[in-house]
C-alpha cells in the first residue's frame, strides 16, 4: 500500500488557539516524530479551550490526493474528545470523537456542530465530573477509512479532550494511506510446469 509523500501534504496550526512545537515533517514520515499542541492560556484542552491543527492536501492544480485511510497516532495520552473533518472532492465527512470513540456523523449532525462553535456542542467530561477523577478512557489512533480511494483536500482535528485532562495533545504519526487492496500480496502458487507422469 502506498503512503502520501510528507512532501505533499502541508501542516496548518489554527494560530488563534493553539500553539504548537515539534517537528512537522517527522510526524509525516515513515518513522513518525514529536508534535506537541497545547492552547495559548497553558489552560487543560476542553471544548471552550481546543486545540486545532490541520492538513492540506491540495497539489498546485487545485486537485485533492487520493487517500482510503488515514491515520493518527498519538504519544502516551489519548484523545478523549474532539472533531475530525475530512474535506473531499464529494463533500465533507465529519467524524466526532467521544469517550474514545470514533464515529462518523450525518451531514445534519455535523452541521449542528459546526455551527454551534460558540455553544459547548459535547459537554466535555472534566465539567460533568467536578470532584471525581476522569476516565483515563481514550484513543491512541484514530482510523478513518474512508472507504474506496478519495480525493482528499484537507484533513482538521479539533481536540477538545484528553484522558487524563491533559492541557498538552501529542501527535507522533500522521498517515495518510493509499492502495489498500495491495497491502496484502496474493500467495504465489507453485504449480509445476510440465511435469509428466512416471
């Protein structure tokens, strides 16, 4: 299966909420790196301090990459909360991450999200649990498949929670996968040619 090249993909951080560190081109390549994003205050990740970075895929032609999945890995806290949008050539696929949990949402779900910004649209858990410790529950990867090969244009994680109500998110590993299909190869039948009874 193929790889995106880390080449083609340029890394975007939303400025006005996040402050990132590390080395961008590590987290695209083969051996992944270190990007650690934290929220301008130093305050924990929640949903009304988030923290946002993005990927863009479109080439100079305006044209997006053809990706089947992607794939995120964090360091050693999980992304408890937060929203993954995959924009495509057909549309936008959101994704909400919940308790741990990856699940795609409809077009009217998402929109209520989306455009409920200012409005809190998950209570985060740290809110919910004053005076009780919170889940250490989580993901560590997140998987989107998105199905057969897509033109992908641009890929955005908001975190809005971390296990542990961490105020720092890491991210080691970005893939963006292609040609799933040969990812396992075909066993080679060993039929001898040509052999004659005895």
């Amino acid at each position: 299966y193929g790889h995106i090249a880390p080449s083609a993909v340029q890394v975007n951080i939303n400025e006005g909420n996040t402050k990132a560190e590390g080395d961008f081109a590590g987290i695209l390549s083969q051996d992944g790196g270190s990007v650690k994003l934290s929220g301008k205050d130093g305050q924990a990740i929640s949903e009304t301090n988030p923290v946002e970075i993005g990927f863009n895929l479109v080439d100079s032609s305006q044209q997006g990459a053809r990706v089947e999945e992607i794939v995120i890995s964090m360091g050693d806290a999980a992304i408890q909360s937060g929203l993954l949008v995959v924009e495509t050539d057909a549309g936008m696929k959101t994704m909400q991450i919940s308790e741990g949990q990856v699940r795609e949402l409809s077009e009217e779900q998402a929109k209520v999200i989306l455009e409920a910004e200012a409005v809190p649209a998950m209570l985060s858990l740290a809110e919910e649990s004053v005076g009780r410790s919170v889940p250490d529950a989580g993901t560590k990867q997140l998987t989107v498949y998105l199905g057969k090969q897509v033109a992908v244009k641009k890929v955005s994680l908001r975190i809005t929670g971390m296990a542990g109500n961490l105020n720092l998110a890491e991210i080691t590993k970005v893939e963006f996968l292609n040609d799933m299909e040969n990812r396992i190869p075909e066993p080679e039948m060993n039929i001898p040619q040509n052999v004659a009874a005895e």
